[in-house]
C-alpha cells in the first residue's frame, strides 16, 4: 500500500509547481508514513507515499529509459502485484535487463515499454498507476480489475489533478467540494456507480479501466470485465478447484516475512482463510485480530440478521490453528469519541450510514497496526459466493438495489438513514427512482445468453451487482479505513481468478446443501473446526450498549437544537423531535438508529469539508 497523487497540465511547466504536489502527497501521508518522493518534466509532477510494510523502505524508480538511454516514461505506482517475479522473468527473456531486479515500479515500466497500454492486462494483484509517456504526452490512469485499490481524478484547465484519495485533488483548491442531487443520492443509496466519486467535479477511475489523457481529453479504455462461460465441471471439480484458486490467493498473500495477520470473526469467510493459510505455511506463527465490545455477549439478544455472538467460534478457529488471538474490546467512550469519529469521517472523505461500524473497524484497524503492517481480510468472499442476506423479492414500481430494498422490509424510509431526512427532499431527489435506475443499469452491463434459465440469469445479475457496485462501497470501507492508519490490507478472495471461475458457476451448485456459500464451505472442510462449518452467517458486529445508543440520540438532540447546523435544511425537524421524544429512551432498532447516524454523519462531513450542497 501506497499513496500516489499528481498534476497533467498542458499549459505550463509543472517543475516550478512541486509544492502544489506536494501538498497533495502530505494528504495521504498516512497511505505511506515512511518516504515522500516527487518527479516532475514538463507538463507533468508526481508523487508518491511510501509505506514500508515489509522491511525498510525501498527506493522505486520514475523513469524507464529507451535503448538510446533516454527517458522515456515515468510511473507513480500504489498496490501489491502478485506476479512481480513471474513478470519480470518474462520481461527479462524479451531483452529487458533492467527487469530483472524485480520491483514493482520497474516491472510496470519495463512492461509498457514492451505491450504499451496493453500491458495492465498483464498485471495481476491489486493496483494503481498513474504512468506520464514523456514522448507522446500522455498519461495513463489505471485500476485493479475488482477495484480495491482506489484512483481518483479531476479534468480541470489544461489538464487533469490525480489522487489515491479525493482530499488529494481537493487539498489543491482547484476543485471546490460540490455535491449534486447525483451526489447525494449516491450516499443516501449507497449506489457504488463505477465511476462517480459523489463530488460533482471528481471522478473515480473504474475498476478494470484505464482512463487515457492527451491534450483533447480523456477517454475510458476498459480492459477486463466479468464476462458469462458455460461452465463444465463437476461438483467435485467444482470444489477441487475452489480449493486450489483460493490456496494459491491466500498463498500469494502471505509471500512477506514474519507472522501471518488476520481479522477474524468467527464466521466462515476469515476463518477459511486463517485455515488455510495455517495449511499452506504451518511454520509460520499467526496472529488473530477479533473486534467486540465490553459487555456484548451477556448483552446480545439474536435477530433477523445476527444469530451468535463471535467470541466462541473464534477461540475455536484460534485453538485449532495455533494462534496467539488478540480481543480488541471498545468501549463506548472510544466509539463515540469526537476525535475518532473524525477520523473515521476522514478515511472515507464521505459520510456513512454505518455509524458504529465505521469508527470500530478505525479502531479494529489501529490497533492491529500496533502489531503489523499486513493483515488479512475475508472481505468478499459474501459477494463472490452469494453470502449476502439481500431479498431478492420484487418491489412494486421497479425493483431497486438488493440493499435498498432490504432496508425497506426492515423498516427504512426511502432507505437505510434516510428517516430523519425531509420528506419534500427525498421525494424530489427520488431516491427510489435512482436506485431502480441503478440496478437496472447494472443488470443491463451483464451479457448472458437467452436460453439461460430466469433464475440463474437473476442469480448472476445479482452476483454482478454485489460485485461491481456493492463491492465498490465495501471494499472502500475496509480498505480506507486500514490505510487511514498505514496498515495494508489484503484480501485473498478478491482475487478475479477465483471471481472468474466462481462467477460461473451455477447458483444451485454454490448452493448445493441448502446453505449459503455451501462450495466454500465444501472447499474449506478440511481446515475449519466443525463448529464454524455449522455456524449461520452473522454479519459484522454492532454496538448493542443502551450508552451508546443514549449518546447518539443526545448527539442528535443537540444537533436539532443548532440552528446553524448545515445539515439543518435537509431535515424533517417533526421526525427529528419525534425521535426524541419517543417513549422509553433511545432506539434499540439498528434500522431506525441509522437515521440518526447518517444526519450526524452528514452534518459532520458538511462542516469539516466545507461541502457546497447543489441539490
């Protein structure tokens, strides 16, 4: 993990901007705390930040050279490729000496200089560039195939502003913080549209695209998509094959040095992958990461979505693989803590509906970083394997995202968090509407052949859905939430070769026993005690303290009561003081606390980033 930022402006010489860049890299010092480097020629400045997350810092090249020793293009690079070695080898047998020294910088440029734009298509793992080609002029913007590595970007006058986070471009003053109706209705539904960033000026670049910059603008070159096969094999392939991608993903993530690093929840997906990696390197000491809260198994009480606390399934996972396992226990006073509510506002540079699930995985993540800078995650694996709770039922008046319409039955307003939020303005943004526009857009991208039966063509758009949109949202929530704190994350079943073969095959086959992710449970018997084998999906855990939830409502008591609050337009001020009213104290329902978390999420955003609301 790194942070890369930069400036294309064809109208001046950029080496005299250097502090410009700068100031955009110290935005994501915290991406890479360890070195802060900058190139620039002409028309173009790079940056990056370096972390160091597996021994000292290493010094990267810029420039590839041509035969004749002349410069020839220049690279900032962010990410973690996992066929360096394998890249460079080839590279080198084609003539290109300066490859064999293997590191990532070097690889990518070696590999433009032998495929051209191309090349991306060469590279496997999770990334991002920005590569300026000094003879044509051109820059090339490019992102991993599933999107875990992020890239933003901003065409401003001559030229366009780049960074791995959107504070980046927005540090520069360049590109004022606006945010549309589009905008507001990207959060409020949580959309994940591929390329919209919420700021109205800032765009995200896609996963699996390349985003090319010249002098008459930028155009979108994608060069992977998930993409229908028939598929062939048996069940028993089936699950030999599952095994065998998601050992050699796990394998590839645990290629550094030192104790292997996971979080672990107890539930199937983590605890596959601390199975197997305790499987593939038995010698090697792991080290176990669970967060909870004090007092959270005398207090839980099952539900709909959340049937057992962790703490039980965990110590099994622990026991059975030799873990040293670390509780990360919070409570109250830390989550709701101003200055940690802050930051976790900051990681994502938008607010969220998620509240308590923002600020403890910021918590999760800074403590695992006292211990690491590596860890895994299981983040996923729901998407890839059809885990998601999401109700497929249909809706009258369009059918919206899965997520949207979950909400919905559970007793949302419009959607998650937007109880509070006034009628006259969700009514006009028509946030139904958009989520219905955003999911038939989604289904649309999806090529499947007609003789496909109608429930495995409605099996795969959804699959699709969570993948490239819902995917979109959540790996951005873990991922920003890890590097706000310099820890790099890495996520073994976001790698597109297993997404590839699991996309196809059929949902009755990922289903075969009656139970979700029944194939990843096939393929991961062998390393997982039996009682995580039985246990039913329960989702990340949530503050469940009658403090917390009292501490939220006063928050919002005191935000009704500030006349000046920003977010104070944008409120239903009678369900507000309904709210506040109601008998017997705060809310125990997480949908209906949403509401509450998502106005004071949007008022803190709209006062820290001085956000000018253009709805």
């Amino acid at each position: 993990m790194s942070g890369i930022a930069g400036w294309v402006d064809y109208s001046r010489d950029l080496t005299s901007w250097l502090p410009t860049v700068r100031t955009m890299a110290a935005e994501l010092a915290h991406r890479g705390p360890d070195a802060e480097e900058l190139w620039a020629d002409g028309h173009a400045a790079l940056a990056r930040r370096v972390l160091a997350a597996d021994g000292p810092p290493v010094r990267e090249p810029w420039t590839v050279a041509d035969a004749n020793g002349t410069p020839v293009a220049a690279v900032a690079f962010a990410g973690q490729l996992t066929n360096t070695s394998a890249l460079a080898a080839e590279l080198a047998s084609r003539g290109h000496r300066g490859a064999a020294a293997g590191s990532q910088a070097r690889t990518v440029l070696h590999a433009y200089l032998e495929w051209g734009p191309a090349f991306v298509e060469r590279l496997e793992g999770v990334f991002a560039f920005a590569l300026w080609d000094i003879r044509s002029q051109e820059l090339l913007l490019g992102r991993d195939r599933l999107g875990f590595t992020p890239l933003y970007y901003a065409p401003v006058p001559g030229g366009v502003l780049f960074g791995s986070e959107a504070k980046a471009i927005l540090a520069t003053g360049a590109v004022e913080p606006v945010v549309d109706a589009q905008g507001m209705l990207e959060i409020l539904t949580y959309a994940g549209s591929p390329e919209h960033a919420v700021y109205r000026d800032i765009r995200k670049v896609r996963a699996g695209t390349v985003v090319r910059v010249d002098r008459n603008g930028s155009r979108v070159l994608p060069y992977w998509r998930m993409t229908y096969r028939e598929h062939t094999d048996d069940l028993p392939t089936t699950i030999d094959t599952v095994r065998e991608l998601l050992g050699r993903s796990v394998r590839d993530q645990i290629a550094h040095d030192g104790p292997i690093s996971s979080m672990l929840s107890g539930g199937l997906d983590s605890s596959a992958m601390v199975g197997m990696a305790d499987r593939l390197r038995p010698d090697r000491p792991q080290k176990t990461y669970t967060v909870t809260f004090t007092g959270y198994d005398e207090q839980f009480q099952p539900d709909v979505i959340r049937s057992t606390p962790d703490t039980r399934f965990v110590r099994d996972v622990a026991d059975r693989v030799g873990a040293e396992h670390f509780d990360i226990v919070l409570d109250t006073e830390e989550l709701t803590d101003p200055v940690v509510r802050r930051a976790a506002l900051r990681a994502r540079d938008l607010p969220s509906t998620y509240g308590d699930m923002n600020t403890s995985l910021y918590l999760l993540s800074r403590a695992v970083r006292e211990h690491t800078r590596i860890v895994l995650s299981g983040e996923t694996a729901d998407s890839v394997f059809g885990g998601n709770v999401f109700s497929d039922e249909e809706e009258p008046g369009g059918e919206p995202l899965p997520w949207v319409a979950l909400a919905r039955r559970h007793g949302a307003r419009h959607a998650l968090g937007c109880g509070l939020l006034s009628d006259d303005l969700l009514t006009r943004l028509d946030v139904h509407g958009y989520a219905v526009d955003r999911c038939r857009e989604a289904r649309e991208e999806l090529d499947l052949p007609a003789s496909l039966a109608p429930a495995e063509r409605r099996a795969r758009q959804y699959t699709y859905l969570q993948l490239t949109r819902w995917a979109e949202n959540q790996l951005a929530h873990s991922e920003r939430m890890a590097a706000a704190v310099g820890l790099q994350l890495r996520m073994p079943y976001a790698d597109t070769r297993l997404i590839d073969y699991v996309f196809n095959v059929p949902n009755a086959m990922k289903t075969f026993d009656g139970r979700e992710k029944s194939l990843l449970r096939a393929a991961a018997d062998d390393v997982l005690p039996e009682s995580v084998l039985r246990r039913r999906k329960s989702p990340f855990p949530i503050a469940i303290d009658p403090g917390y939830q009292k501490t939220v409502v006063e928050d919002l008591r005191a935000l009704a009561d500030d006349r000046d609050a920003p977010v104070g337009p944008l409120l239903d001020r009678t369900a507000v003081r309904r709210l506040l009213d109601r008998p017997g104290g705060p809310p125990e329902n997480w949908i209906i606390r949403t509401d509450a978390e998502t106005v004071l999420s949007l008022d803190q955003w709209l006062r820290h980033y001085g956000v000018r609301l253009a709805l």
